[in-house]
C-alpha cells in the first residue's frame, strides 16, 4: 500500500528490478498474526512469471536466545577499560593483617616474575585453573569463542526449516505473509481458539453449505448441456428433502477461523474440492469443482454466509480458483483482512478482502501479468 493505494508489487517501480525486492528491504514473516522471523533481501532474479528475491532468512525464536546470551556477556565492571594493573591475590582484603612486620615496600620474594606481566598463560591454560586467579589483560576481554556464537545460532539452518514447514506436508512449498513496513502496528495472532468439539461442529456446517454450492452449480451445468428440462422439483418432507439430495464427495479440505476485528465474532473460511457423485442417468462424466465459503457467526451461534466462490477445470479462464494464503493487516491499522490467491487457468494474482458485517469488501484485486 501506498499514499493509501495498494499496487502489485511484482511490478510496482520496477527499474528494472521491482521496488519490493530492492536489496536490503527487510520482511517481517507473518503466520495467523504471530511473527515467524526476519527476511532480508539480498539479490533479486526474473523467473518467466515475474520476479523473485533471494535472501537471508532468521527465525524469530532465535533472536530472544541471542539477547540473552549478549546481556551475559557484558563485563560487570567498569574498569575494563584501565591500564593493568598488577595486584596480589589477598591485596583487595583490607580488613586480612599483614603477617609480616608493617612493610617499607614489597618484598622482592613476593614480586611476580616478568614473564607472567608481559606474557599470560594462554586462555586454555587460565580455563582450567581457579577463575578467581587474578589474570593481566589489556583493554576489554574478548568473547570467548563459545560466546562469540550461541549455539542456537550454530544449527539455525536446521532449526528453522522444520519450524517453518511444521504445518504443511513434506515437499509442500508454503506461502506465508511478508510486511516489510516498518512503522505498522505490532502484529497481534488472529486465530480463533476453538475447542475441539466446536471446530468439528463448524466445520460440518460449512461444509453443508459448501455441498448446497456445489450441488446449485453442477445443476447449472447440467441444464447447460441436456436439452430436455429438469424434472420439476417435488416439495417432500423436510426433514427428507436433504436426505435424497445427493452428497458431493469433499477432498483437500482446509477449515480456518480467525477473529479479525477483536470483537470474538469468529470468522470461518472453508477450502475444499468436490466431485459429485455420479447419477443413475449420467450423460457426462463428473467435474471436479473448487469451493470457497467464507462465514460469519454472530453471537447467537448463526452462521452468516459472506462470500462464495466456485469454479471448476473447465471455467479457469473466467472464474478463478480462490485459495487462502492467510489473514494479515495489510493497512496497518490493527484489524485483519484475508489474502487469497485467484489461480487463472493463465496463471495467479492475489487479491485482499475486508469482512465488514456479511459481506467480502475487496481491498486489491491483482489480475495475471500485471
């Protein structure tokens, strides 16, 4: 977003490189709200789809580690800094007495010998004697070099890969969020907390008014290709009605409930494929169909349907695929929107929706090759 607009960034202010991956732009990675790690940008390549970046990447469960180690490390004097000074073990006991007679100068017995002032014993060799053992050292100590890189740090590109793919499937390429503003509101999680019993029974409602979807559109498409009407439609019992319906068969179901607004109104947006089953007197062979449902609950438990998309194999070219990357403030002002992407049968966009009461309210609206 800019001056309040918000433009595709893989093209916006490319010369020729687009402005989004300029080297050295910094991207806060954002899961359900809850910050993942850093990314910094360091070189940007063109693909045939457009553009990508190549970075660093840093965890964001490293970097309270690394603080802690870092504060440790500070010396606890201030007189690291001085001229050394040699000193004798007890010569900082004022209250110990002399066991000598009240001495004019030190005795040249109890001098040190030259070499240990002008040449420490090596940092291995002092590890392994008494740390209390006064050790002669000009300027401020150097880390050790166990402290000088924390072991969190020693094993970050194993670590942060399984913390990063622990939701997806081995293989699975994952998209996450990236906000790069530096001056947005700290990201607070959108995720609806849900017992188990209750996400179930949500989800079994969504998934009812996904199959009434599906079932509305493979009626459609039927009547488009026979010539003959439809039967017209009896009025049976209720409570029968929906069971002679036939059932869609769902696969690669993704059901997430997020509050958006803070307002404990949750949420719930369903993802899934359908297949009908086919008839008794089929004349085509089924269609794979891609559903999209977005509802809200109000606080009598009711579910609100918001947005419905639907699609299959055969329409790409003018209905989309909507598939939900996740929800993110895309505007910085603290509420939550959802970033979908519209996969074309020419390719994908993304595009971010506002909920505003029971409606999907578009905020950017990419369309492919722009």
């Amino acid at each position: 977003m800019y001056d309040g607009e918000f433009y595709d960034a893989s093209a916006y202010k490319a010369s020729p490189v687009p402005m989004a991956l300029e080297s050295g732009t910094v991207y806060e990675a954002v899961k359900t709200g809850v910050s993942q790690g850093l990314f910094t940008v360091t070189t940007a390549s063109q693909v045939k789809d457009g553009w990508i970046g190549n970075g660093v990447w840093r965890a964001a469960s490293l970097e309270p580690k690394q603080k802690k180690i870092v504060a440790a490390a500070k010396p606890a004097t201030d007189d690291s800094d001085k001229p050394p000074v040699l000193r004798h073990a007890d010569a900082e006991k004022p209250s110990a007495p002399a066991p000598a007679p009240p001495p004019v100068s030190p005795p040249p017995a109890q001098t040190p010998p030259a070499p240990v002032a002008s040449a420490p014993a090596p940092q291995q060799d002092q590890e392994q004697e008494d740390e209390d053992r006064p050790v002669l050292r000009r300027g401020k100590p150097e880390p050790k070099p166990e402290e000088a890189l924390p072991k969190p740090l020693k094993s970050a590109k194993i670590a942060a890969s399984p913390a990063a793919l622990a939701s997806s499937k081995p293989g699975e390429m994952q998209a996450v969020p990236a906000i790069s503003d530096a001056g947005g509101p700290e990201p607070r999680p959108y995720a609806y907390s849900l017992k188990p019993e209750e996400g179930q029974n949500l989800k079994k409602q969504m998934l009812t008014l996904a199959a009434d979807e599906v079932r509305a559109r493979d009626q459609k498409l039927a009547a488009e290709i026979t010539t003959t009407p439809p039967p017209a439609a009896r009025s049976p019992r209720a409570g029968k009605a929906r069971a002679k319906l036939p059932q869609p068969v769902f696969d690669d179901v993704q059901f997430r409930v997020f509050d958006l607004s803070s307002s404990n109104e949750p949420v719930l947006v369903l993802c899934a494929r359908a297949q009908m089953p086919p008839g008794p007197n089929a004349t085509r062979a089924p269609i794979p169909y891609f559903v999209t449902v977005v509802a809200r609950q109000t606080i009598y438990g009711e579910l609100h349907k918001a947005f419905v998309n639907i699609t299959d194999t055969q329409h790409l070219d003018a209905i989309p695929r909507m598939e939900l990357i996740d929800a993110v403030d895309a505007d910085g002002d603290g509420r939550g929107e959802l970033l979908f992407r519209k996969v074309f049968d020419a390719g994908s966009a993304y595009a971010v929706y506002r909920v505003i009461g029971d409606q999907l309210w578009p905020l950017f609206d990419g369309t492919p090759g722009q």
